[in-house]
C-alpha cells in the first residue's frame, strides 16, 4: 500500500520498496548484503573492543592498530 503524504518533507521510498523491475530488486538485494556484511563486521569488532581483554597480547596489540576505539565509534 502506497502512502502519500502532502506538504511533507518526509521522504516515502514505497516507489522503489513495492518495484517488480528486476533491475531494481536485484540492486536493491545486492546493497543489502553488502551494507549486512559491512554491518557484521563491524558488530564482531566491537565485541572484540568490549572484551579485548580475552584476547592474547598479540591480537589485543592486532585489534588496537586495525581498529581503533576513536574509527570504530566515529562509524557506528
């Protein structure tokens, strides 16, 4: 169901969500894997940060120089 809003600002996507163009779906399920293998990652990471200390001195040394607490904090 489309909703269409007057005098808004509010941006309504439900043009491109509700598309059967397989161009448009393809794409569309293309970027989300992508952004979900982004967005796994860096949840493993901040695990990793939350609980470095489990970790062995040369992985802690790994984690702090690959990923820093100021990098990993300024892209959440």
């Amino acid at each position: 169901m489309k909703r269409h809003q007057e005098n808004t600002n509010e941006l309504l996507l439900d043009d491109i969500y509700e598309s059967k163009n397989p161009a448009v779906v393809k794409y569309a399920l293309q970027v989300v894997a992508e952004e979900m293998d982004k967005a796994h990652e860096r949840a493993t990471i901040r695990v990793a940060q939350r609980f470095r200390h489990l970790l062995s001195p040369q992985m802690q040394q790994a984690l702090a120089a690959q990923y820093p607490v100021t990098a990993l904090a300024a892209s959440a």
